[in-house]
C-alpha cells in the first residue's frame, strides 16, 4: 500500500484508525492525536472490554473523527519484538482489504527493541507498505479477490520532526522497493525469470538507480574459465548470466561485496529431486535477487560504502549433455571438484562467484544462497544460517538482523569438518553426506573464498514461505535487502 508518514492527518477522510496497543497498557498520550478523538478512543478501549492481548482485535464506529477505529493488540510490551510489529503490520493489510477500507491510519505508540523511534517509524512505514503486497502478475481471474489500492497515513510520535518525517518516508520507501524486487523475482515463475531475465532485471535496476552493470554471457564465462558455473549449465537450454552491480560513491571507506546464488530453477539435475515441491526450487535464486534488491536500495539511498552485487545464474537440468556424478570440474579458482551430487550445484556456481569476488580485495564478501535443505533442518524458517570467519563481522551482521526482523544464527565453520568433503580423485568433492550438511556446504564455499572477513548466509528455510504466516503471504519474504541495508548503515 501507499503509506505517507504525517502527525496530523485529515481524520474525517480516513476510514479505519488502527491503534496498536500492548496488553493492559494505554499509551494514548503518546499518539499526537486531536483531544476529543483520543477521548472517543479512550471511550472505545472502555466500552469494549479491549486488553491488548496478541491477536484481539475490534472494530468500533467512532462519532467523530474517522468512520471506524480499529484496535490491534500486541501481546506483552516486554515481549513486543520486531516481529510482532511485522505480523501487526500484516494483519493491518488483511482487515483492511477484508473490510475494503481504502483510506487508513495507522498509530503504533512504541519504539521498538534496538531501534530508536526513527528506525521504528521507518521499518514499521517499510512493513506497512508490503502489507498488502501479492504478486499476481499472472491471474487474469480475479472477482474472487480483487485487487485494492490502500492509502494509509502513518501517525509518528511527536519526537519525530516533519522534516525527518519526510526523510525517513522516502527512505522506507526505497527500502521497500528493494524488498518488492526481491520478492517479485522469487514469486515469478521460473519460465519468465531465467538467468537471462534475472541479468535484464539487474540491468533496469542499475539504470534507474545510477549504479553501473556489467553483464557476462555464455562466451565470456568460458573465457574467465568458470567451470562450476558452466558445468551446472551443461544440462540447461537457457544460457548462464554473471552479472556485477556496483555502487561507488566518490567518498566510501570500505568496499563490501553481495554476492547470491541465482538458480533459476533447480531440479536437481541428473541427481534428480524427488517430484514432490519441486516447484517451490523456482525460488533457488533468491540470493541473486536479494543481491539485486539491496543493490536497488543501496543506489537510492546512496548510502557512502562502496557495494560490489555479483551473482552467478543458470538452471539445474538434467539432459544428455547434463553434468554427472563422477565428473571433475575445474573451477576458475584452479581447484578441481569431484561431483557427487549434482543435486550441490549452489555450491558450484558459488565457487566461481566468490573466488571472482575475492579477486576484489573488498573488506568483507558477504554471500546469499538457499543452499541447503540442512539449514531448514537444523532453523527451520525463523533464522537464516550464517558462518563466517570473522567474528566481528557475524555480530555486525547478527545486530543487523535482530534490528530488522531477519534473525541470524551462527553455526560452525571448523577445519575438522573438511575431511568430509577431501576427494581421491580431486581437491574437493562437492557433497560431504547427510551430517552437517549445511555446515560442510559452508566449508566447501570456504576453499573458494580469499577473504579475511567473509560471510556466508544460508536463506533456505527463509527465503520463502509454504503458506501464510503471521507476518508474510505465501512466497518470497524478501529476504536480505534490510539486514543489509542495516549493516551497510552500519559500516557508514
Ligand atoms: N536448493 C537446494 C537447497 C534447498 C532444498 C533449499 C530445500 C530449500 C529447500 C540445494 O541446491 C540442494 O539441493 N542441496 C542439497 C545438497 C546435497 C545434495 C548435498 C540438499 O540440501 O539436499
Ligand atoms: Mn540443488
Ligand atoms: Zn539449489
């Protein structure tokens, strides 16, 4: 939905109020509000018996003042977290479609924990703008549900100045079409979204938002003699892209390089998945289009760090010319890999990318990729899986995340675990078996990587969702773009 920050909307146009309130707590005060409105209110949260509890929510008329005012409970204060705010924010964009309301506002009386109220303001202006967000660019049916523009006004606290208020709205803003690129890539169907349309999309990005794009096609990924990527490619009709973003400002202190995993569709290949979801591995590139979305965000931001986006594409088709179990791969590092599973084909593309991007000499690589189905094992779909070789690097990152919503949890990287991934015949085998394998898939990234402050993120369990949730739509949640805005933030 539209969502305009402002402390002193026109109420009489305004449809629905929402007040977000924590259990038995009244911040009214708190909301800048007309006096015999935040009485109406008072009067509402009285006659109606209204606590605040998680989930409780009522819908009352109101005699002055908007039509109706909508009260939302949040749960306990001391519980109140990022993500509650986020499933509040959705459960906002619900009532309204449901009740057709076309013109709200929103009142949410809390900063939030490790933000301050103007990060608040921001990410709950972000989570409100996706709250309505579907992606049906491909239903030509829709009387069932039809689509619904919302205006929605949100009411800051009065320590938020206007002239912040106009900044922070147009900084949500640009993080949200971030996100919205994301999750649009990962909804799109994986007949529409090859690696050659994932190259175009990052191409339209860069020239709306002053980065510069590079893209190499088929023959120039021979050239560079990136073996892993083209021995994934070998089964597949679509040709493989490796595409750099790059933002750089003239005044950046440090270079930090994105780099994602964009596999259009893995089926496996001749290691072939079992039929069952197959479907859902259209959004195996989720960490290229969170690698594109960030770099939206970065260019419109401007933020002052130097960002480098790279990310390698193709398919994971089995064919006659497919690559095998059995075959040995030499990447562009130089180093050979046995193929056990052509099922570990992330893995693969991931070698050429991040032994290019360390190429770079960038302060930290940080990599994207729904690389395991270990991970989802291990997490399951409340936090992502991150390793690195730097531990100052991982609690950046981990604040980062906590701080928006998008959890991180460190799992280990150590020497030990090499041992399951040494090959007879090669350097390395691209599988390591059945135990840790989120942590051996990590390990072997690691031989590719010459970079003392390096980060893999394994999005497997929560790039997208099977259903609905509390806070997100079946689909792509977006993943990546504001933890990563965060922590470039950081970094400025
Ligand atoms: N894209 C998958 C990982 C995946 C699986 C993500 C399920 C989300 C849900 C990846 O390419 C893969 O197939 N990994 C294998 C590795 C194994 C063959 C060593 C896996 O996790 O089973
Ligand atoms: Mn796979
Ligand atoms: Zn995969």
């Amino acid at each position: 939905m539209d969502v305009q920050i402002q402390p002193d909307p026109k109420f009489a146009r305004i449809d629905t109020l929402f007040i977000l309130l924590a259990e038995k707590d009244r911040p009214l005060d708190r909301i800048p509000l007309p006096d015999d409105l935040r009485g109406e209110i008072r009067g509402a949260i009285e006659r109606s018996g209204f606590e605040g509890r998680m989930d409780e929510g009522i819908t009352i008329l109101a005699t002055r003042g908007p039509k109706k005012i909508a009260l939302i409970g949040l749960g306990k204060e001391s519980q109140l977290t990022v993500r509650v705010a986020k499933a509040a924010a959705h459960g906002i964009g619900k009532i309204s479609r449901r009740n057709r309301s076309t013109s709200i506002a929103v009142a949410f009386p809390y900063t939030l924990p490790d933000n301050d109220p103007l990060t608040t303001t921001r990410l709950f202006t972000d989570f409100l703008i996706h709250a309505d967000y579907r992606y049906e660019a491909h239903l030509t049916v829709r009387d069932l549900e039809p689509a619904l523009d919302i205006k929605c006004v949100y009411i800051p606290p009065s320590s938020v100045s206007s002239k912040d208020a106009k900044r922070i709205a147009t900084e949500a803003t640009a993080i949200a079409e971030g996100v919205r690129t994301v999750r649009d890539l990962g909804n799109g169907p994986g007949n529409e979204v090859t690696p050659t349309r994932l190259a175009e999309r990052a191409v339209e990005v860069a020239r709306q938002t002053g980065l510069t794009c590079k893209v190499f096609d088929k023959k120039q990924i021979e050239k560079m003699k990136m073996g892993g990527l083209l021995a994934v490619n070998r089964g597949s009709a679509q040709e493989p892209r490796f595409v750099i973003l790059e933002h750089a400002p003239r005044k950046a202190k440090r270079t930090v390089c994105i780099v994602g995993k964009g596999i259009t569709f893995d089926s496996g290949g001749i290691s072939i998945k079992p039929s069952e979801r197959m479907e859902e591995m259209k959004f195996d590139m989720c960490g290229a289009a969170a690698v594109i979305g960030t770099m939206q965000t970065v260019g419109r931001l401007e933020l002052p760090v130097h960002v480098i986006g790279i990310f390698a594409a193709t398919e994971n088709l089995p064919s006659g010319t497919a690559y095998k179990p059995g075959d040995i791969v030499k990447t562009m590092s130089g180093k050979t890999v046995e193929i056990v599973n052509t099922d570990a084909e992330g893995r693969m593309i991931l070698s050429d990318a991040l032994h290019y991007a360390s190429t770079l000499r960038p302060d930290h690589i940080i990599d994207f990729a729904t690389l395991t189905g270990a991970c989802v094992v291990a997490l399951g779909n409340e936090a992502s899986g991150l390793f690195s070789n730097d531990s100052d690097l991982a609690r950046k990152l981990i604040e980062s995340g906590e701080k928006v919503g998008e959890r991180l949890w460190r799992m280990p990287e150590w020497e030990e675990y090499k041992e399951q991934i040494r090959s007879e015949w090669a350097d390395v085998k691209n599988s390591g078996g059945r135990w840790a394998g989120a942590v051996t898939a990590a390990v072997f990234l690691g031989e590719f990587v010459d970079c003392p402050s390096w980060a893999h993120i394994d999005i497997a369990g929560t790039a997208w969702t099977e259903s609905e949730t509390a806070r997100e739509r079946r689909g792509a949640t977006g993943i990546g773009v504001r933890l990563m805005v965060r922590f470039l933030e950081s970094l400025a």
